[in-house]
C-alpha cells in the first residue's frame, strides 16, 4: 500500500517492502525462500558483507541467477544519513480511504451495456431485473435446469415448439419476442452475444433513450411469460403492446427534462 524512497534504509524491510518499484520477496520469490531472515532491513542488507552471509547455503540454480541480480541491484544503490522518505502507492504521503479502497478493489474492464443500465430512467426493479438478464441469474427454465431443479419440461412455455427456454430464445428468437421487437422497428440479430444483440438494438433504435426502451420490452417479454406459466393468461402481442404501453407512461415521472420529448413520441406510436 505505500512505498519507499530510500535514504538511510532503515525504516524499509528488505524483502516485504515496495522500494524500486518492486516487492522483493515476489520479485525474486526463490531467492527469497532462501533467505535467513525475511524481516531484514535494507540497511542491514547493504551492510552486510559478503551478502551471501543472509542465504542459506547451497542455493539453487534459480536462486543463484536471482542473488546475481539482486546483489547488482543493491551494489548500485547509494544510501545517505536522513530518513526514508515513505509515500502511499497513489503518490502522495497523505492517507484516503477512498484511494485505498479504489487500489484494494483493483480495476476490471466492463461492458458500456452497465453503463448504460444503470444511468437508465427506469425504475430500480427494471434496472435489477435487466442486471440478472445481463449477468445469465434470471430463472429461465435453462437457469433451473442447470440449478439441477426437476421440471416437466425445460421447453418455451410461449412458442411450445420443442426449444429450451434460454435467455437469448425467450427475449430475442421466440415469435412472440420477435414480434414485440417489431414494436419498435428492430430486428435482433442472431448471436449468443448479448452484448452484441444490445449493441445492435442500439444502432436500431438510434434513440437517447435506447436502453430504457430496450429494458422495458424486455420486461413486457417477462410479465408475459410469468402470466402464462402462473396465472394461465396466454400471451398475445395486443396484451404486451398494452403493457408497454404502461411502462412507458409511467417512465414519463423519471425521465429527465432533455428526453421526454423523445419518450413523448414513443407513447403517442403505440396510440
């Protein structure tokens, strides 16, 4: 978490401090599982002469091509009289939790299609609920039959034509899904990719409001199907219009100033 700029030495340990842009006991880890004391000074190793007298004899190898390095290394370093200097990993010698936490948690390179879900107007039930589609967590029949649960049957409820009810089958191949994509002009295209098939929609649609349209259909596909399978309601593109519809309106108290007008024209095409 912080680092060293050696001046003396004797406030960093040899092996287990950041000095020179490395961690030594990584850097050198054989070399390392040779050491005599693991909780060396960087003082007491410089002065410690020949640096051998630190290592248990004989070394490996390995060991020995890293004590040549090593012992290069610190031969070329020149310590003075003041005080190390110590500075936390991000630069400065000032503590923030902020930075700690950013610098513990590491950084992992995510999709734009989170961004663009969760700066979404839709309502947080819609956004959690778009975030288990994305992610392969929404209980589809394939999701439970991998969860090893017993079911009569693992095929689309809604098509009923023999194909297993995954998440790209239920949201973009099955007729019914197709048909309410139609909806609003967009043709997904056929790709185990999810995040392609969002990027597509998003090249479709060409709207600011492409994701909130997008999650919304989505949901419509859901409701629909839940109906069907729980309530017995058989699904038709009137009824998921209608829904959509719904959503839509309500989406009209979130949505900021910039788009309404945007989402007004969506809500006057379905009439």
């Amino acid at each position: 978490m912080a680092s060293v700029s050696l001046q003396d030495g004797s406030t960093c340990y040899f092996w287990t401090d950041l000095w020179d842009g490395q961690v030594h006991s990584q850097s050198y880890s054989e070399l390392f599982s040779f050491a005599k004391n693991k909780r060396v000074t960087f003082n007491k190793e410089f002065h410690t002469e020949p640096l051998h007298l630190l290592f248990h004899l004989p070394l490996s190898v390995e060991a020995y091509n890293q004590f040549l390095l090593l012992e290069n290394k610190v031969d070329n370093f020149q310590l003075t009289a003041d005080k190390d200097w110590w500075t936390y990993i991000w630069g400065t010698s000032q503590f923030s939790s902020q930075k700690a936490y950013r610098h513990l948690l590491g950084h992992a390179d995510t999709h734009p299609v989170f961004r663009w879900l969760w700066k979404s107007c839709c309502q947080n039930k819609h956004k959690v609920f778009f975030w288990l589609l994305i992610i392969d967590r929404l209980n589809t029949r394939n999701i439970l039959r991998r969860k090893n649960m017993a079911l009569p049957s693992y095929d689309c409820a809604i098509c009923n034509n023999g194909t297993e009810e995954t998440l790209q089958h239920l949201f973009f191949q099955c007729p019914l899904a197709l048909a309410c994509w139609n909806l609003l002009q967009v043709t997904p295209m056929d790709s185990d990719s999810f995040f392609e098939t969002i990027e597509n929609i998003k090249s479709q649609l060409s709207s600011s409001i492409f994701m909130s349209l997008s999650i919304l259909l989505c949901w419509t596909i859901w409701t629909a199907r839940n109906d069907l399978i729980f309530q017995g309601i058989q699904p038709s593109l009137g009824q998921c219009r209608a829904t959509f519809k719904k959503e839509l309106s309500l989406l009209m108290h979130r949505v900021k100033a910039k788009h309404k007008p945007q989402l007004e024209e969506w809500i006057s095409y379905f009439g």
